[in-house]
C-alpha cells in the first residue's frame, strides 16, 4: 500500500507541475524554498534536548497556535520550538507573528523527503494540527522513535468519506500516533474508526475559541479615521472571499448602498487581489484599494462604495469596525472559513449554506442564536437590510457570540499539559534517523 501511495504521489506532483510553474510565475511562491519541501533543512545548531515541532497548514492553523507557541517556550525554555507551514500565506503570516525558533516549509509526502526533513530538526516530539494525515511523514516519524500527536483536530464529512477508502494505509500510521487532541466528540469517533488507538483519543475543544487577533492600533486609527472622513456610518465587511463570490456580494451590496455605507471586500487568496480589483471595478460602483491609499487621507474611502482590503493580515482587526460581517466560502462550496474573528469583536455574523469545513462551529454558533445562515443571496440581502436597519437585533447577535466564545475557550491550556505529558526528559532521536 505504502509503496502505491508513493507512487502516485509522485504521478500526483508531476501531473500538477505545469499548473504550479504556471502559477509561480508572478511571484515564485512555490520556488522560493523549494529545497524545504523535499526536506533540505539547515540542522538546528544546539545540543539541548529535542526540539518541539508544530506544523499548521495555512493562516488559520497558524494564528490558532500563535499563542500556545508562547506557551510552550515559556513552559520548555530549554527547547527549540519549530513551526512548518503548507502555503506561502501562512509562512508569510508566521514570519511576522509566531515566536518559533525556525519556521520552514512541511516536507512533501516522499520518504526521502520526511526522513531528511525529521533528521535535520531531531524533535523529540512532532504536533501536528487539524489533522493532516501524510502517510510516509508518519512511517518515518515511527520508524525513528519521534512520537507525533495530533493537535485540534477535525474531520469533516468530505474528508472522512475520502480517508475511509483508504483506511488499511492509514490504520497503521494513526495506530502509532501517541495522541489525538480532537475538537468534538464526531471528530473523535471519526479518527477512532480510521484507526487511532481509543486510550489515544480525547475530545479537547478548538484552539480557534482561545484566539487573540492581532494589534493593529495604527491600522484602526487610521481606518476610522477615513471612515468618519468620507462619513460612512455603516459597514459590511465581507472576509476570506472566494472565486465566484465577490460578484454574487457585489450585486447584493448595489441594491442596500447608501452614502453612508461600504462594502470591504477581503479575498481569501492574496493571487486573485488584482483579478478582484477588475470585478469591482467593471461593477460601476466607486472603490477604492486598500493598498493603494495614502494612510490618513480619508477622501480616497469612496462612500456607498467598496474598499477591496487588499493586504495581509489586517481583516481579523478591521473586524471591529463592521456593522455587519460576512464569513466567505460560504456561498460557493468551499467549506466555508473562520466566523471566529469576527464574533470576537461582537459583530453580528452572516455566512451562506457551505460550512462544511467548520461545521461543528457553525451549528454552536445557529444553536446559540450568535450568527445568522443564509441559503441565498436572496435571502442575504433580506438578512443584511434587517440587520442594518435594526440595532437591537445586531446587538442581540454580538452579545450572543461574545458569550459562546467566553463558554468554549481553554482548549489551549487542555493542549499544553497534554504535550507536556507526552515530553520525557529528552534523548535526541538524531541518532536513529
């Protein structure tokens, strides 16, 4: 089976080639680093105790362990802690926010390519987040004695089906895991079915409940100020967009603009910026680009217009000043995103039938009355108006959030006792790899 795998992840990669050179022309995002991801990593320089290394897939993955990272070096001062990361997004995310001692890319699924990868950090333990489940990265992990934990995770419907077809590979590796951190009881019984080891397995929450976004004074001063400049009284701030979706809010937003309101469009993915910039300006309605107004000047915010938030890591803060947040990959099926950042400043918040990647959230959230679903744009712009027009409701909506938010946090400290738990005093595994 391992050997099956292996081939057609290879297939897999040279197949894809053409699209990811193509695609890595603008800017080199899948080149720069290319070595870290067939597992070229400069060997950590110290001769202390092994090395606690995280992986986080993408910005969201990130963020979540941005704070038990600092947890973990205060708690293990003596250790180097490392962080990988799978996207550009989240490395370029990292880079600014995370206290890791090293961040790099996670090595693909080659044998080769995780043995070098393992053998140049010598962890003493690897925690892996949201399930990533990569067969060979797991078998040498084993095979060298590093025992990995899973932190936060979830399986959603989709995945599950897929991992179920393939169940006699996974069952060994996820037998051998020492630890699966899981964020609901479904999750739980989803990874025990696929093959972990049932005294393994503990429900332990959402890192994402315990998250703090970042601090952007400056950014907010001046936001505010260009808001109450242009004299915009209302926004609706639609985060994480995808492909399809910026169109369907566009139109949404022509039949509810006012001059007192905006729209702040936030594309999930920093390539498509420029491509959302055309859509909105093929719409007719005035805009304006966050990257290219001169901070301060609050005449370039078009009123009853649109503001394209074309930056990193400035949406969880701009949050604060929505009157109304809308979560996307919702409309189209992409699983939806993170209704956390927005909820954390009491803003009430909207997101359209596709949750699937953030199911369990999305049902807390309904079940609490805290956030608002919609099936349609239809039914969006119904829910929009309402909301715009009636403040009571829009307070409701933010108190409710606010409390189910307070309800769920702690999953951070469960996660740190239990690597705790799984830190012996430490032999570097160097040797065996």
């Amino acid at each position: 089976m391992f050997v099956l795998y292996s081939i057609l992840l290879a297939l897999g990669l040279a197949a894809l080639a053409p699209l990811l050179w193509a695609r890595n022309a603008p800017d080199g995002r899948y080149t720069r680093h290319l070595g870290e991801r067939f597992g070229w990593l400069k060997p950590l320089a110290t001769a202390g105790p092994g090395t606690i290394w995280l992986h986080a897939v993408s910005v969201g993955e990130t963020l979540a362990v941005e704070r038990l990272i600092s947890l973990l070096k205060q708690r293990f001062p003596d250790r180097l802690v490392v962080l990988s990361v799978t996207t550009a997004t989240g490395r370029s995310v990292a880079e600014r926010r995370i206290p890791a001692d090293r961040i790099f890319y996670f090595p693909l699924d080659f044998r080769f390519a995780t043995r070098r990868a393992l053998k140049a950090m010598a962890p003493a333990l690897v925690i892996i987040t949201e399930t990533e489940i990569w067969p060979n990265f797991l078998r040498e992990a084993a095979a060298a004695g590093v025992p990995v934990m899973f932190l936060n995770g979830r399986i959603s419907g989709r995945s599950y089906a897929r991992y179920r077809l393939v169940r006699k590979l996974l069952r060994p590796v996820l037998g051998a895991a020492a630890g699966f951190l899981m964020q609901t009881p479904t999750d739980a019984a989803r990874i025990e079915d696929l093959g972990a080891r049932a005294e393994c397995v503990e429900v332990a929450g959402n890192l994402k409940f315990d998250w703090i976004p970042p601090d952007l004074p400056g950014f907010i001063r001046w936001l505010r100020a260009a808001f109450e400049h242009a004299g915009i009284t209302e926004v609706i701030i639609a985060g994480s967009t995808m492909e399809g979706e910026e169109a369907q809010l566009l139109e949404v937003y022509r039949r509810l603009a006012t001059p007192s309101r905006l729209l702040v469009l936030a594309p999930r993915h920093p390539q498509r910026f420029e491509a959302v910039a055309a859509e909105i300006g093929a719409s007719g309605l005035p805009w304006a680009q966050r990257s290219r107004l001169i901070a301060g000047d609050g005449a370039f915010v078009p009123p009853g217009g649109v503001l394209l938030l074309d930056s990193l890591g400035e949406l969880a803060s701009a949050y604060q000043l929505a009157t109304v947040a809308f979560v996307g990959g919702t409309l189209g099926a992409f699983g939806g995103h993170n209704l956390l950042e927005p909820a954390y400043w009491g803003v009430p918040v909207t997101f359209g039938p596709h949750m699937e990647n953030f199911a369990a959230i999305a049902e807390q959230f309904l079940a609490a009355g805290a956030a608002q679903g919609v099936a349609s744009t239809v039914e969006l712009e119904r829910v929009w108006r309402r909301l715009l027009e009636d403040a009571a409701e829009r307070q409701r909506l933010g108190q409710a959030a606010q409390a189910l938010l307070a309800s769920q946090r702690g999953a951070t400290e469960r996660a740190l006792e239990a690597i705790a738990a799984q830190i012996q005093p430490a032999v570097s595994v160097q040797s065996k790899l």
